[in-house]
C-alpha cells in the first residue's frame, strides 16, 4: 500500500512539476555567443551586479566547470560549494566525466553565466547561474528531453563544506528551505579582513528550491559516499528513495531532492537558491529575497548584461580566444564594482570581492585605478565615478591618499626625517592619464573640468611634499614601501635580498631621486597640459608643457647612463648611482617607462628597445620582468604577492606597450601585447583566473587571484586592434 501511495504522490508531483512554464532564454547580440569549452581561456567568477550589492556581507562564486571529477559547482570562498548531482533512471551521474556531452559556457557576464550540457543522451539542459545579491545566487536549469522515452529524472541540489561546520536547524517546508549557520573566520592567506570592519563571521544560511521538495537530507563524512546513498539497493527489504531528513545536525553537506518525470519533447524549468547574511539580520529579510528570486524573469537580467556590452569596441579580426579573455577582463572590472555608502557618494572598486582578503577588500588605490583605463569602455558614467571618489575625499591641500572610499581617506602617517615631521601617504601618481583618457571615450566636459582642477592640486602636492631637498626632482615618502607600488621583493629600493628587516627599514626609496616618481609626475603634467588646451586654458597649457621640459630635461642629465644606455635611480644627496656601497644600476622595467612618458629621445629610444628585446634580460615568454633576468635578483617564481624581482605586472607592461607606439615601434608593440594575452591566456584556460601578477618564464604561480587590475587585458586588445587598423 506504501509503495502504491508513494506512486501516486510521486504523478502528483511530476504534474505540478511538468505544468511550470520552461522559460527559453533568448540572446539578442549573437557577437556575446562564446560556446566556451573546458580549456577556453575565460574568466569564470561571479558577483552581484552594482545596483544589489553591498560592501559588508557581500558573497561572490566562482565556477567550475572543467574538472571532470566533479560536477559543475559554483564556491563561495570560505563558504563552501554548491552544485547539483543527477539520477536518470536509477542511474547517479554525479560528475562532469560522466555527463553525455561536456559543459560548454554560452554567455558569461559578471553576475551570470549560461551553460549548456547533456549530463543524458538526449536530454538537453540550460543551465543558469545567476548572483542576484550579496546575499542571494541561483541556479536555474531549463531540462529538455529530446528522445522518444519518458525518463524518471531526480536533481540533488547540494551545498558542501571542508569539514562538518554547516548546522542544520530546521527544514522550513513552507518556504522549501533547509536552515542552517556556519562559521567564517577573519584569517586569511594574504592579509586578514579589517578587525573594525563590518564582517561577518557568523553567518546564516538558507537552502531553497523553486519547487517541491521530495525528501531533503544532512551528513557527515566525505561527499562522495553520496552516492551510496542516493544509489537504490535492489537487494534490500527496506528500500528507501528519500534522504535522511535531519534536523539540529551539523554537517559536511545538505541536499535536497526533486523527483519528477519528464515525457518525450517535454521541457521544465527548476530552480534552486543559496542565501547567506549575518546572523545578526532579519532572518525574514532573506526568505523575502529568496522567495521573490524565486519567480524572477531572468530575461530581463540577461538583456540588460546584453545592452550593458553594446557599447564595447568590436574587432571582427580578434581571435575567438581573444574575445572571450576580453569579455571576461571586462567581467573582472565590473564585478568589482560595488554602489556608494559610508563616506563616499559614488560607486567604488574592491581589488578583489571573490576570494574575499583585507587588503584586496580594501578601497580604491590609483594604480588598481588604471583599470579604469578599460572599464570605460563598458560604463563610462560608472568609470567616472569612481574617480570622483578622490576628488570627493581630497584633501584640502590637494593630496589624493593612498587609499579612497566608504571608511574614508586612507593616509598611513608615517613620519618623515627628511621632513622631520608626520606626513601622509599617496599613492603612485597617474591620477590624470587616467582622467583624461576616461574623458576621451565619456565626451563629459564637466568632468574634464573638475579633474583638470582636481589634479592640478594633487600635482602641486606632491611637488611641494616630494622634494625634500628642492633640486626639482622627486623622492617617495617615508612610507615608500607603499607608495611606490613596489611593497615586496625588488633589487633596487629593498636593503636586504630576503627582507630580514622591518617593512619600514627595508625601505630606502625616500632616500634616493626616484626614477619611476619622476617620470609620473612628467606624464601627469604632459597630461595636464592635454586637459588645458581642451578646456581652452593655453597660458596653462603652456605652462605644464614647460615644467615636463624642464623636468625631462634633469631626468635626462641625472638619471640616464650613456655607458650601459638606461635609466636608474640616483642617491638624493650627491646625485650618484651609489647608496651607501651599493650600485643602484640594477636594470628594471621602470627604466623603459621614459617610453610612456616621453621623455627619451630618438637615439635612447633606440638603445632602450634594444635592452627591451634582449631575450637574456626582459625579452620572456610572458612578458617584460619587473627585473632584468641576467640580475644576480631575478626569480621567475611567482609564490606569493606583491613581488618585483622578476614577475610580470600586466599594467606595467602595458605602460611599456604604450611607449613603444608613442615611439614607433608597432610591431614591438604588438609582439609585448601577445605575450601578454599568451600570460593571462595560458592562466585563464588552466584555473579561469585571472592574476596579480604573472610569471615571465613559467605557467605556474602562486598570488592573489581575480585583482581587478587585470581588466588592462581589455584596454589592450581595443589598442591593439585600433594599432592594426
């Protein structure tokens, strides 16, 4: 009689389940098609779009869709993974090896993604995920069976974690949901998240479905006895289809089960949902939000990610592996992005908002900004905003700090004995190249206008405070290490090869003339006086001009070495290339940034490509090293961040890139551009991440992932086809 019943319950469910309307999502912009395989080099995390996202309590994913051991999973770093195990006819297949014909991603956006598989012959599923919120994602799978048989289909929609942490309170059968907390903590391999800052660390979980749920179930031990089961024993006298219903347990993982039937050229839509938030919200906050994501018409988030990509440049000569990185740096930048709050009233970045770590969930810093440099392609009105971000929180005297957005500026006082007192910190200075090329694709005079004015005080800031000694050339403060972008690992500022010092000690940038500030300060005023003449302001125009002349020109005197025909660092006391007994002539990328700031002539121009392309010094497979491979210094080993003795930085390559067309040398410049994109291309088609920094010689590294300075991949590809035009 039980078996007779349990029939009938379950042609009552697979009713309900067939009368759902399977809703066919429709591409408009068939150029947005990307049909990616396993190995495609595409970028493949997902955060929530701007307008529903928020700093605190904010959870992005990344998909796996390429280990065939697996299924097709979406992890939420320091949350576990969701993903879904099948059974047709009895039959589990719980892994990507065993579907009938693999994965491949057909649209990818920053807050969605659309796959499309056969985990059966001839059943069809679109898959897709989608981050609704900070606090709530999705997975929507439109199954379609294309055969001539009806089949028995159950779904395991599937949260797990590393160890059992995940405490089942109770299953919510009105709201199809499993209710449960976990446990995150702050420590992280990087750097902690901010003790002051508003993280969750207990968290609530809510586990849903769109539809009926069948049995629902929480265990212990390893994922892969799921199988055990879920796999019906034919031989028992006490056969049980349902899952183990656990309440008040806590577990390595938590499923639910829909089981329905699905008829020859029958379709159905299926649903399930993940919501976290911190325990100390309304839990009704977040049952309201899944429940209405439970309905949504994910059409209409589809076309506006559509309409969102019409305005990018097109290249119908750029390869398919090409399109799909620049899809996806353009992906990278965007989920980055998140809305105004606290102490600023634009829309900021993060470096990274998947995985989530301190110091890349820290506020916005002018060298992550040259990101802007492609992202305004996408947004012009979003890219402009995070720059007014500085200009907002500038300081009265005209410094931008080394950090900017919601808790405010960021300074880092650190005392100067130079100057003998406290001073703040700033950042590397491309505040107004940035500026003026956001305002060569957004046409915004007024934003011209306020960044004219907002530089030109930042510009004599940094004048009047980098320039201890007065001679006209520049030092960084004394909080250098910082400031000058290069906080690990590099030959010239660091005392010591294995940094034994303190941070501060090891740091010795405020006491030389320093190469790489100085020739940002002469792009800067070059760019100031792009911004005059465009604002009709030509005594300012001319003035700028002048004071990059007169720069350029004590560069050029002090700085390059005709002997071994570079630029170098020098000693602020007596203009050497000695600091104390050591030689600063140690030939790093920052002496081919004369290039990018016009400030070489034709014959040096010369001598330096000449290095450039020497393939015992900078000439590497993945690009220009940050140190000369011929340095006694040089690692190609990428097994940590923030290291400049050798890895490759994809925006200071692009900063080389840019010099050699400035100077006539395209094809250099389109050979740079490629092995840049052979960098992040081979990284990309292996883990689908991108990376802080890339190794020149090597496919195997180790550093923060995701760092949203590596949208420059976009702005490359748009120079590199106008280049070939």
């Amino acid at each position: 009689m039980k078996t007779i019943l349990r029939f009938y319950l379950l042609v009552l469910f697979s009713m309900s389940l067939t009368a759902l309307p399977a809703q066919e999502l429709q591409v408009s912009d068939p150029w947005l098609i990307l049909d990616a395989k396993a190995d495609a080099p595409l970028y493949t995390t997902y955060t929530a779009a701007m307008e529903r996202s928020r700093l605190y309590g904010d959870k992005g994913y990344k998909m796996d869709y390429w280990s065939g051991d697996k299924p097709i999973s979406y992890t939420s770093d320091k949350s576990g993974s969701m993903y879904c195990i099948w059974k047709m006819n009895e039959v589990v297949v719980n892994s990507i090896s065993e579907f009938y014909s693999a994965p491949k991603v057909k649209l990818s956006f920053s807050d969605m993604v659309l796959i499309e598989y056969e985990p059966w012959p001839d059943i069809d599923v679109r898959e897709c995920f989608f981050v609704y919120s900070s606090r709530v994602a999705m997975v929507d799978m439109r199954i379609s069976n294309h055969s001539d048989q009806s089949l028995d289909i159950e779904i395991y929609p599937i949260i797990e974690f590393d160890k059992d942490s995940l405490c089942v309170d109770a299953y919510d059968p009105e709201n199809n949901a499993l209710l449960a907390k976990h446990y995150e903590s702050p420590k992280r391999l990087i750097s902690n998240l901010y003790a002051a800052g508003g993280y969750p660390v207990h968290w609530r979980d809510i586990f849903a479905a769109g539809f009926d749920i069948y049995s629902y179930g929480a265990y212990t031990g390893a994922p892969g006895e799921f199988y055990n089961i879920i796999k019906t024993d034919f031989y028992s006298d006490h056969r049980d289809d349902r899952l183990n219903m656990e309440n008040n347990i806590c577990a390595r993982y938590i499923a639910l089960h829909g089981k329905f039937m699905l008829a020859p050229g029958e379709s159905v839509n299926l649903r399930y949902l993940r919501g976290m938030q911190s325990e100390d919200e309304p839990e009704d906050e977040m049952i309201r939000e899944i429940n209405e994501a439970k309905s949504l018409n994910l059409q209409d988030y589809l076309n506006q990610n559509i309409a969102l990509y019409e305005s990018i440049p097109r290249f119908p000569e750029m390869s398919r592996e090409e399109k799909i990185m620049y899809i996806g740096a353009f992906n990278l930048a965007r989920g980055c992005m998140l809305p105004p709050t606290g102490e600023t009233s634009h829309n900021f970045y993060v470096f990274s908002r998947e995985p989530l770590w301190g110091w890349g969930h820290g506020h916005q810093v002018l060298h992550e900004s040259l990101s802007m440099l492609a992202y305004v392609y996408l947004d012009a009105e979003s890219a402009q905003g995070s720059q007014r971000v500085y200009m907002e929180q500038q300081r009265e005297d005209g410094l931008i700090a080394y950090r900017h957005g919601p808790r405010g500026r960021g300074e880092y006082p650190h005392y100067s004995k130079l100057y003998g007192d406290t001073m703040a910190t700033t950042s590397a200075p491309f505040y107004s190249w940035i500026n003026y090329e956001i305002y060569q694709v957004s046409g915004d005079r007024t934003f011209l206008e306020d960044a004219y004015n907002s530089g030109r005080r930042y510009l004599e800031w940094l004048i009047k405070n980098r320039d201890a000694d007065g001679d006209g050339l520049l030092e960084w403060g004394p909080y250098g290490i910082i400031e000058n972008v290069r906080d690990w690992y590099n030959a010239v500022f660091q005392v010591s090869a294995e940094r034994y010092l303190d941070v501060d000690k090891e740091d010795i940038s405020d006491e030389l003339e320093c190469l790489d500030l100085n020739l940002m300060v002469i792009n800067e005023m070059n760019y100031l006086a792009k911004m005059a003449h465009e604002l009709g302001l030509e005594e300012e125009a001319v003035a700028w001009e002048e004071k990059s002349r007169k720069l350029t020109y004590w560069l050029n005197i002090r700085m390059w070495d005709q002997e071994s025909a570079f630029y170098y660092h020098i000693n602020r006391v007596d203009d050497s290339w000695f600091f104390m007994d050591r030689d600063l002539r140690r030939q790093e990328i920052i002496g081919f940034l004369p290039l990018w700031a016009g400030a070489a002539d034709e014959d040096q121009a010369e001598m330096l490509v000449g290095t450039l392309t020497d393939t015992t010094k900078f000439w590497r497979k993945f690009g220009v090293p940050t140190l000369s491979a011929d340095d006694p210094w040089f690692s190609p080993y990428v097994d940590y961040c923030c290291k400049w003795n050798g890895p490759v930085w994809l925006l200071w390559d692009y900063m080389v890139f840019r010099g050699l067309i400035d100077y006539g040398y395209d094809e250099r410049a389109i050979e740079l551009a490629d092995k840049m994109l052979l960098a992040a291309g081979t990284q990309l088609s292996k883990n689908h991440n991108y990376w802080e920094s890339f190794s020149p010689d090597n496919d195997v590294l180790n550093c923060p992932p995701n760092y949203i300075w590596d949208a420059i991949i976009a702005r490359l590809l748009i120079d590199k086809y106008e280049l070939l035009k």
